[in-house]
C-alpha cells in the first residue's frame, strides 16, 4: 500500500481532485503524463469505471512521488479493501459511511467523505474526515459553501459536482479548500480525437487559476 505517500504540498500547489468515471485503460494511461506535465497532481479514479483496481495500480506504480492517486466511489468497506490493496493513497466517498471514514482516520489514509447537509457535514467531519466532500455541489452553489463556512469555519470542504472553469473562482472565493471536478476537466472531446494537446491546454487553464 501507498497510503502514506499522499503529498499535501503537490494538493495544496493546486488544490483540485480530478475525477476519473468510465473511461478505458488505454485513454487514461495516456492521459495521465499530460495530466502531470499540464501541472495538475492528484487523481481520483472511480471504482465503477471498469478494471479501476488495475487503473489504479498502474497509476500508482508508474508515477509514485508525482502524482496522488486516489480512488472514488467507495461506498463499503468492501470496496475501501479493494481500493488500498490497489494501491489508493487517498479515499472519496459519494455517502457518508461511518465505517470507511473511522478505519481511514484510524490508519492515517487521507479520506474524503461525500455529505450534503450542515449535520452530515459536521458527522463527516467529527468522525475523522480528512476533507468533506460537498456533493453535489451544483444545485447548492458557492453561497451554500460560504454559509456553511461561516458557522463550520475549521471544517476543510471539497464542493464536486458541475465545478467548472467558470464557476471555480466563485467557489474557492466562498471557501472551499480544495475543488472534486469530473466531466468537465476530463473533456470528452479532446479525449475521444485524441488531441492531446488540445487536453493538456485545457488542464493548464484550471492549473493557471491556483497559479496566477
């Protein structure tokens, strides 16, 4: 396991969780190296995406010490042992089981709980969540995070969910610490004619926002 190789100053250099769903092996092994040489540093990769654990490992394997990889979508802890003998150095849940965050905090695994409401969040949080995975963000809106901020303010907030290039300064600007962004970072167009440069362009623009 690589689980204590979480690098907090490569998330904090530019604070985003790029999320990986349902994409072939083949094209994510390709995009990992322009992920990294674009600037972006930690990775999700989803457990329903097909050979996940194998996606996993490989992203691990091939690019310890440069990038975090993580894996999402881990509602159990069935799916929490899969994840960690893949390799996961960091854990996101869509839910908030307390089980999966209780084992993560006791074994120092830096874990993202997905919550909704001021009470689940502040249970994420008191359970030993790393980072409260606020989802899905897109109905609740930067002002949601800046509410929940004011009263919640030691509370570390991940908002994922329709976060994109126009809409992420509203939400860091509102407090949120970090940013889950999926569709819109991964463009499916770019991925599909396989322009990679176009892609890593794209990548850049979410890299020069934390940069500028």
């Amino acid at each position: 396991m690589n689980n204590n190789d979480f690098s907090w100053s490569a998330f904090n250099k530019v604070p985003v969780v790029g999320i990986v769903r349902n994409l072939s092996f083949d094209d994510i092994a390709k995009i990992l190296p322009v992920y990294l040489s674009s600037g972006l540093t930690t990775i999700e990769i989803t457990m329903n995406t097909p050979f996940a654990e194998d996606i996993i490992r490989y992203a691990v394997d091939k690019y310890k010490g440069q990038l975090n990889v993580g894996a999402g979508t881990v509602c159990s802890l069935d799916d929490l042992k899969q994840a960690l003998q893949a390799g996961a150095q960091f854990i996101v849940t869509p839910i908030l089981n307390p089980e999966v965050v209780k084992y993560c905090s006791r074994e120092g695994i830096p874990v993202f709980p997905g919550a909704y409401t001021p009470t689940e969040i502040y249970q994420a949080w008191e359970l030993g969540a790393t980072m409260v995975k606020v989802y899905p963000a897109t109905a609740l809106g930067p002002d949601y995070i800046k509410d929940v901020k004011a009263p919640l303010n030691k509370i570390k907030l991940l908002p994922t969910g329709g976060i994109s290039l126009a809409n992420m300064q509203s939400f860091i600007k509102a407090g949120a610490d970090g940013l889950g962004i999926g569709g819109q970072l991964f463009d499916k167009n770019l991925i599909k004619s396989a322009d990679w440069e176009g892609l890593k362009d794209h990548f850049k623009q979410y890299v020069n926002y934390f940069s500028s």
